[in-house]
C-alpha cells in the first residue's frame, strides 16, 4: 500500500471503531519499562501511536519529550482532546517509512505488526528504526510471537523470535528479547519483550 492508500485504510478503521489491539492502556510490559527511566528529558518517539496510552502515561510522569506519530489524524486529534496541554507540533501524522529526525528511545506497541509482512518491508523498518536513533540510541517494544498464516489482510501479522533477530542485528546489540512475563492475559505467552541499542 502507498502511504494514501494506508492513511484512508487506517483512518476508515478509526472510524468503524474496528481497533481491536487498542486496550484502552498502556500495556504492562511497557509500563513497568517506564517505570524504570530516570531521564525526563530523552527524547522519545512512539510510531504507528494510535490513541498512544503509552504517550499519555510518560506524560503523566513528568516525561517533556515525547513526539508521537500516525498515519491517521483521527488518534492524533482524539490525543489531543484528551491531553490539551500536549504540544501540538510533537503530534506527526506521517507515514513512518517518510519520517525524519532523531530520537533517544522509540517505543514499539503493535506497529511492526500493523503492515504486510513482506521481508523487504520488515527489513526497511529495521534500517529506519536504526535511522531514526541517536548514537547509543534505543529501541524497547513488543512484538508478537505468533505464527504468520500467509494471510496479507488479516492482522497483527505476526513472526518468530529467530526471524526478528535477523532483522535487527545489522543494526542493533540486543540486550534482551524473551518471552515478556508480564503481558496483559490476552496476550499472554504471545509478546517477546525487546531492547535493542543501537550499533
């Protein structure tokens, strides 16, 4: 899909309410990573946001940095709604793969398993995500430890521990990426929990 075709698709799925991987939070994994970030002033991107529960809570935790970005206005404007006093200029509504600037820390929530799993896509999120980085820079996430079926419509599209791993090691020391022990029960045994530091 070009990024049009993507944008209207996102944005038609905003508006049928057919936004399943939202749990109207952020995800434990990611939360409990938070948790543990002394530095208020890293810069911090979150890709492929949607209504970004996990932008709203480093928000509420004092974090001043923090870009989010979306293909779909529609999240972007009902972010704002909710947290009016969120710079408007740090809300992107862009296509990732087009995306320019730099960030210290990039969290991953349900975007990689957002578009069709072709190899060359996957490897052109791995480079991007390097591109996007400062020297030293992270990128912390979840991804989906499930079976792809072959079935290019119906998402997450999901992938192995084995196949992420060749992705990201070009560009990336992985420090950790298992089996994450604190998933929400839905996705329990599903999510591999990631830090990635850039090369």
């Amino acid at each position: 899909m070009n990024s049009t075709t993507t944008k209207d698709y996102w944005s038609q799925r905003y508006k049928d309410e057919r936004t399943g991987w939202d749990i109207g939070s952020p995800s434990t994994p990611l939360k409990e990573y938070i948790d543990q970030l002394e530095d208020k002033t890293l810069k911090i991107l979150i890709p492929g946001a949607g209504n970004a529960y996990e932008a709203e809570y480093l928000l509420q935790q004092g974090f001043k940095n923090i870009y989010i970005l979306d293909i779909s206005e529609i999240p972007l404007k009902a972010f704002q709604q909710r947290n009016p006093e969120f710079p408007a200029e740090n809300l992107v509504c862009e296509d990732f793969f087009l995306h320019k600037n730099t960030y210290d820390l990039i969290i991953e929530q349900t975007f990689f398993c957002s578009f069709p799993p072709l190899p060359e896509t996957r490897k052109q999120y791995a480079t991007h995500m390097a591109e996007l980085l400062k020297p030293n820079g992270k990128l912390i996430g979840l991804w989906f430890d499930i079976p792809l079926t072959g079935d290019l419509e119906k998402r997450p599209f999901g992938g192995s521990k084995t196949e992420y791993v060749a992705y990201f090691t070009p560009y990336f020391d992985i420090k950790t990426f298992e089996k994450a022990h604190n998933s929400i029960p839905p996705r329990a045994d599903n999510e591999l929990f990631g830090i990635f530091v850039k090369s």
